[in-house]
C-alpha cells in the first residue's frame, strides 16, 4: 500500500513538474516574439499605429485622484505584447 501511495504521489509530481516545464517554455516563447518585435523597432524615430499595434496588447487608464495637497494623480497600465505588464520601479 506504501509503494502504492508512493507510486500515486510521484505520478502527481511529474505532471506537476511537467505543466510547470510547459509554461515557462511558453512564457520562453512569449519572450523571444516579443525581443524579436523590439529589435525590430529598436531605432524608431516615430511613434506609427503600426508599432504600437505590434507592440501593446492593451493600455488601461484608471480614475485619477487627488492627494492630500490637492495633486492630481492618474495611474496607467501598459500591458505588452506577449509579455504582459512590466512594473517599473518607481523613480
């Protein structure tokens, strides 16, 4: 029954492991296609609808609010082709 239950666990493991190997292989994939549309625009001068559409899945702009000394604040999400959201450390 040990070896049994032991049998079960490892099975569990490896399908586990393998799903994990699966997406960061994915997520590898995801990279490189989005590295590849950089180089491709790596010097661009101009902003065209045709880079941004390559480039940005999509941009989300909140509500803005005000702070304590009446400073307006808006927060906006940029979230890339094939890699999603990259935060930025705030300067």
């Amino acid at each position: 029954a040990d070896y049994e239950q032991e049998q079960r666990e490892l099975k569990d493991r490896a399908a586990a492991l393998q799903e994990e190997l699966s997406k960061s292989q994915a997520a590898t994939v995801n990279a490189e296609k989005f590295m590849g549309i950089v180089r491709k625009h790596l010097a661009f001068e101009e902003l065209t609808p045709t880079l941004l559409r390559e480039m940005i899945e999509k941009i989300v702009v909140h509500e803005c609010s005000y702070d304590e000394n009446g400073i307006r604040r808006q927060d906006i999400e940029i979230y890339y082709s094939f890699v999603g959201k990259i935060d930025l450390p705030e300067a």
